[in-house]
C-alpha cells in the first residue's frame, strides 16, 4: 500500500507543514508501507511568484520582498476562492492533481489546515474518487461541505486504524521514529533561513480564554521533550516556531533545560502571567528570541470578562523584563471584544503608547464570534443580541452578531482604522511578519 499525505494551497509558505511530518512520523512507526509526503502548496507558490524566489536568491532586501509576495498572494487568493464556487478548477488545478496521481497512490490523506484549502480540496478529491483513490480529510479547516465520499478522521489515531482495517500492514515492533522533514524541498519555502514549526503538546493548558477555540475542547497532554530534541537533532534545525497554543511556566522551564545545549534559536505563544517573568533570562539563554503573547487588551475588566486570567500591571512587567533580557516582544490585541466601551477602547491605546518602548510589533484584530467559543454557547452572558448566519457555497455558514451593550462592529473598525498610523508607529520590526510570524526569527 502508497499512502501520500498532501498539503494543498493556499496559504504563504514560510515553513514546511507540521501536521504532515508528524502524521508520516506517527503511520511510519507503526505500518511497514510507504509514505510520502507532498507539499504542494510551497511548489504551487514557488511556480506562480518565481520572480520572488529568484530576487530572494539575488539578494534584494528580505522583508521588502516579503511584504510585496504576500500582498501579491492576498490579490491572488479571492480569484481562486471564486473561481471554485462557480465551479472552474482553481490555477495549477491540473499540475497538482498530476503530482498526486503520478504517485501511484493507494490512498491520499490531505491535511487542511486553512479555509482557503478548502477550495482547491473540492475539486482534487472528485477527481482522485474517480480514480478509485481512498480520499481522507482531517484538520481543522471547515471541510463540513466536501465531497461525502472523503472520509473524515479527526486524529492519527483514527487514520493509523482505518489504514490497517483496509489492508495496511503493521509493523512486528513498533518504531522509535522522530519528524522527518526531509521530503519537502527547501528551496520551495519563502524564508531567509529555515525555520521548522514543532509542536510539544496538544490542545491548551489552560483553555478558558472565552473567545477561543483553537484547543477544541480536547484534553491537554504533552509530547515527549526527548522525541522533540531528537527531531531538532536529526533534521539539523536551528530555528524553530513552536506552535502550542500555550506553555505553562513549568513546561517551558523544563523544555528550555532540555534545549539549552542544542544552539537553536525560537518563537513561542505565550499568555503574559507573572510567573514568567523569573525564568525569562533562562529562556533567553536557551534560545528563546521572541514571543508572541496574548495581551488583547488594556483595560483590567476586559481581561477579566474574557477570562483571559491576566493582570495589566503584570503585563507591563512581563514585556519590560522580556526586552531587557534581549526578547522581541509580538503582542495580540482584541478590540471590540462585547461589551467594549470607547472609554475602554482608549484604555487600550493608551496601554500600547505607555509600553511603546517595550513593544515590537502589534497584531490588532476585532473580535469576531466563533461558533462553539464559551461566548457563542453563552450569548446573552456577554451581551450578544442576534447571531446572523450566512450560507456558503463550500464553507460552512459565515457567523455575525449584534451586541446589546457596548460598541458596535461598524464603529470598532473605524475605531481601528483611525488608530493603525499609531499602531504602526509603534512596531519596531516589518508590519509583514504579522502574516507570518516566525519570520522574526529572521530579522536582526
């Protein structure tokens, strides 16, 4: 049996995909049969914006190619959205299902990680149906409306136990494999260095952030750290984006003891809680360079009605402590959370002016209901008047709301807009890493 796991467009290939390599870890250890992966989303790009690649190789300033390969990605990516739900086959449609097939499949699991692969998904898996191919989809885009034929399995677990009940032959013993990285071409990823996504734990430690659902409401357990610094090993990496939602003060202290002797240097998502700021100077000496923490806003109780279980003044000392040890400082910020004043909206502003030395780049978002969040199940707790869903042709429906208190969607984003000039005079590195944040990594 072939079994080929894919990675689709679209979305800016800055780093090789994760959920592949630890599916291919997790099948290889247990079935005696060929894997490959296929990530056609960074060939998909490295074919249709040569010319960046090649003006990468030239020389030119990374981040100014940066910004303009993902504002030439963002005109791109609406035509084949639109062009899927008319029912045309997406650019480089016929090239990608060729490299599929030319594999010789048994069976094709494709990982999707994002909506926007959704739309090259649809076509690709009627195609591969006809040709008898077995189709699996897992991940955590909305795939809700893809072809009922696909069967949908939500973890390794489920697919390792449908490739075996169909004929996959397993192992005597099963294998002391790590993430191997080494089907993908390097040269096909929009980077300056390499830099490797791992995961060391799945869902969230702490999960009670009332907007989120990333953690899926699944049990929090974590990875080996000696499997992870195996993997760092083998594949030679020095720089890493570590995409837990989270860590525990606990956990990143200990996986900073395993790292410190392998010279790497990474990125990390972290809430800003006091007890971080004792063991950042550790951190930084085991290669932590830059975080990403979920600040969301300025006001205290704000904070406290998302539950996000943080204190402003803490936040203040968790940033100043993480620049004078030498860390760039990423930071979240939620306006228009429900039931946001405009008093409470400055506050915000204000937050990001005072800690402006302290800060290198801002991600501004508003806040958006997502179907299944403590706020979705809950509404009328926070303050949520009608829930307005939209039908989509392959996604699921779009979700908007009214809110009884507080300032409207409408205004926030004006709000937003007339304070960005602000916001970007704050940030100390290129706005572009916003779109791909581990890139920090890559700027000195």
């Amino acid at each position: 049996m072939k079994i080929v796991l894919v990675n689709l467009p679209c979305h800016i290939p800055t780093v090789m995909p994760y959920s592949l390599t630890m599916m291919k870890c997790v099948l290889s250890s247990n079935l005696d049969e060929e894997i490959v992966c296929l990530d056609l989303n960074s060939k998909f790009h490295y074919l249709e914006f040569k010319e960046y690649y090649e003006r990468k190789n030239r020389g030119e300033n990374f981040f100014d190619l940066l910004e303009e390969f993902v504002n030439k990605t963002r005109e791109l990516y609406p035509s084949i959205s639109k062009n899927a739900i008319l029912g045309k086959t997406p650019l480089h449609h016929d090239k990608i299902l060729k490299d599929i097939i030319s594999q010789n499949p048994d069976v094709v699991a494709f990982s999707l990680t994002y909506n926007s692969q959704i739309f090259f998904a649809n076509g690709i898996i009627e195609e591969l149906e006809k040709n008898n191919i077995k189709v699996i989809i897992g991940g955590p885009a909305d795939n809700s409306k893809l072809s009922i034929k696909a069967k949908r399995l939500n973890n390794y677990e489920l697919f390792l136990d449908f490739l075996i009940k169909n004929g996959a032959k397993k192992r005597k013993e099963i294998l002391d494999a790590v993430l191997d990285f080494s089907d993908y071409v390097p040269k096909h990823y929009f980077t300056k260095d390499l830099i490797y996504p791992l995961r060391t734990a799945h869902s969230c430690p702490y999960k009670l952030c009332t907007f989120c659902t990333h953690h899926g409401n699944k049990k929090y357990s974590t990875i080996s750290l000696e499997f992870i610094k195996k993997s760092i090993v083998k594949n030679k990496i020095k720089k890493i984006c570590f995409i837990d939602d989270a860590f525990t003060s606990i956990r990143l202290e200990e996986m900073s003891r395993a790292l410190k002797d392998l010279n790497i240097e990474f990125w990390c998502q972290l809430r800003p809680t006091i007890d971080f700021v004792s063991i950042l100077p550790q951190l930084y000496n085991s290669g932590l360079r830059s975080v990403a923490w979920g600040v969301e806003s300025g006001n205290q109780r704000i904070l406290d009605f998302m539950k996000k279980g943080t204190k402003v003044m803490d936040v203040v000392k968790v940033l100043e402590t993480a620049k004078t040890v030498g860390i760039k400082n990423q930071i979240y910020i939620m306006f228009g959370f429900p039931t946001e004043t405009i008093e409470e909206f400055n506050e915000t502003i204000n937050f990001l002016e005072d800690n402006n030395e302290n800060i290198d780049l801002i991600s501004a978002a508003v806040f958006g209901l997502q179907k299944e969040s403590r706020i979705y199940n809950d509404p009328k707790k926070y303050e949520i008047g009608t829930i307005i869903t939209k039908k989509r042709t392959l996604l699921g429906d779009k979700i908007g709301f009214s809110v009884n208190e507080g300032i409207n969607k409408e205004k926030i984003m004006k709000l937003k807009r007339k304070n960005m000039h602000l916001i970007h005079s704050i940030n100390k590195v290129p706005k572009v890493i916003n779109s791909c944040k581990e890139q920090i990594l890559n700027y000195s």
